[in-house]
C-alpha cells in the first residue's frame, strides 16, 4: 500500500500553510495559503515527527520565497504557476535526509498591497513616458534644428531677434555649430576663406608694390603646384602682364618675381 513517494499512506503528516511571502517590490507579499504533505521514509524515526514537521515547513518557506521575490505584484499569475510546478510533486529536502514533502498552496494579494502595486504602476509609467516625451522632444529638436547648418543658423538669429545686439556669431561659430556635425560645411568654409582674404587685403594697404608681389608670389606658387589654370588667376592674368610688361626691360619681370618670393 505505498503510492510514490514516502512510504506508507498512513505515515504521512498535513499541516496548513498560512505565510506571507516577498515580491520583487519592497514593501508588498504575496499571501501564500495551503496544505503541506510531508512524511518520512522508513527509516525515519517516529520521535522526530516534530523536526520532520519543522523542517518542512522551512523548506517550503525557502522553496516559495525563493519564487515569489523574484516576481513583481502584477506577475501574481506567474508565480502561482512556477510555485505550482515546483511544489505540487513529491521532491526531497536537500538538508534532511528521509524527508518527502508537496504542497498545494494559494497566491493572493491582499487589497492593501494591491493599490500600493497599482499606485507604483502608475507612478512608474508617468515617469517612462515623461522621460520618453523628452527623449522624442530632444530627437525631433535635433532633426529640426541640428540636421543641417543652415537651419542651425536660422534657429540662432531667432533666438536673438529681440535683442540683436547680444548676437555672437564667435560662440555659434566655436560651441553650437561642431554640435551639428557639419562645421566643415560650405558656407562655414567660405566665411573663413573671406576671412583670409580680408587680413590678406588689409596687411596689402594701398600699395600697388605690395600688390603686385603678392599676385606674383601667388603666381608662382600655383604654377609650382600645378594650379595656374585658375579661373580667377587667369581671369586678371592680362591685366597683370601689361602691368609688368610696361615696366622696361625684358629682365624686370624676373627680378621683381625674384625679389617678391624673397620677402
């Protein structure tokens, strides 16, 4: 008369279960309820029925404890069934030989512990979409506005429209324009070129000396590397050669190139 597990039907013991048991939230259990079977092998003396009981009723503490605390309130569901597959059977305790032991117990929240779990979903899910509305914002404001250098441009003069004397074209230049990605754009590159240019024009003053072994250092520069079919170079080419041709003789031309890639 002996089924699987521990012995004899008759030796075998029940003991109601009523705990309360930790979910993945600080603060709220889960209300566990239910029946505990266990009982010992043959060999297990009649005496300990006591220290059978207890140490049952310890394993299964561990046992559901062990589930439950890693499940949310709302997981309720789930951890009634991975308590169900774990317990429902006829399993050992690893700590005392001899001993069998199954439960069936019950998972339930109590209305208390329920509200404090929806307040905290609740909660929880107005801070996500408060930091998923301001993650889209910082997107779509990106797109807008930092995508290309020109919209950039246009969204730093509209700042300042109300007080244009307070426009610094330097800051945008060094700290917001890197951000979009594109500080080598065309127009960026252009204005540092006409800047180049105008230190250039201002250091040449109005001497036409100064002029004229400027061009002709350029000149010569571009020919050595290849470049003199410049449009522009080539556009005030004649204008040059009558300059330089009215001044002589046939070696004075060599000798101010000469004396104009000396300085």
């Amino acid at each position: 008369m002996t089924t699987d597990g521990p012995g004899p039907w008759w030796s075998r013991r029940r003991s109601r279960i009523q705990a309360q048991w930790p979910t993945r939230l600080p603060g709220i259990r889960f209300c566990a309820r239910g029946t505990l079977t266990y009982g010992p092998r043959a060999n297990f003396k009649a005496s300990d029925t006591a220290t059978a009981r207890a140490a049952a009723r310890l394993a299964l503490d561990e046992l559901g404890r062990g589930i439950t605390q890693r499940h949310m309130p709302e997981q309720l569901d789930t951890a009634q069934e991975r308590l169900t597959l774990a317990a429902t059977h006829w399993h050992t305790v690893e700590d005392t030989p001899g001993l069998w032991l199954k439960a069936r117990v019950t998972l339930t929240l109590t209305e208390q512990d329920a509200d404090r779990a929806q307040k905290y979903q609740d909660a929880l899910r107005g801070v996500t979409l408060q930091v998923e509305q301001e993650h889209e914002r910082r997107e779509r404001f990106r797109q807008a506005v930092f995508d290309k250098p020109d919209a950039t441009r246009i969204w730093w003069l509209d700042r300042h429209l109300d007080d244009l004397e307070s426009l610094d074209w330097d800051a945008f230049k060094n700290k917001i324009l890197p951000l979009v990605g594109a500080a080598d754009d065309i127009q960026a590159k252009a204005e540092r070129m006409a800047q180049t240019l105008l230190y250039i024009w201002e250091k040449l003053g109005d001497d036409p000396g100064q002029h004229a072994r400027f061009m002709t250092t350029v000149r010569t520069v571009l020919d050595q590397m290849g470049w003199g079919d410049a449009p522009w170079l080539m556009s005030s080419g004649p204008a040059a050669a009558d300059s330089t041709d009215s001044g002589g003789d046939e070696g004075e031309p060599s000798r101010i190139a000469e004396t104009g890639t000396a300085r």
